[in-house]
C-alpha cells in the first residue's frame, strides 16, 4: 500500500493534498479523495499538507481507520 486518506476528509476535501502531490497520485471521490498506491511514490508530502490530519502511512493507521484501506481499494476497481 502506501498513505491513506481516512474518515477525516469525508466532506472536508481540503484539497491541500493534491497541490502539494509531486506525481498527481491523489484523485477526488464523490465525499472524499483517494490516493492511487500504484503512482504514490511515498514522498509523504500529503500527509504533512493535510489541514485535518486525515493521511496517515499504511502501517501507521489507527484501528478504527482501517478499513478505509478497503474503501480505497473499491474506489480504484470502480473506476
């Protein structure tokens, strides 16, 4: 995987992420943006952006977040 954006974006979509994404990995959802993992090259420059704290490293993601790594996931095959 790679960086995650969890349940704090949901109707926030801030967008700082995006601007400061060097590969344009971060794309937008219908309540939330996503990050692609097979373009994310791992700089970490998104997390730093977020103004909600809503990125976090795979590994790094608390419990009650994790299942937005499966959210991605569906959001990615749907496309």
């Amino acid at each position: 995987m790679s960086y995650i954006i969890t349940s704090a974006c949901i109707d926030e979509k801030a967008a700082d992420c995006v601007d400061v994404c060097p590969v344009d990995c971060i794309e937008e959802g219908p309540d939330q943006y996503f990050i692609d993992s097979d373009i994310c090259i791992e700089c970490g420059a998104c997390e730093v952006a977020c103004p909600v704290g809503a990125v976090f490293y795979d590994t790094d993601l608390p419990e009650e977040e994790k299942h937005m790594i499966q959210k991605a996931e569906n959001f990615y095959k749907s496309k």
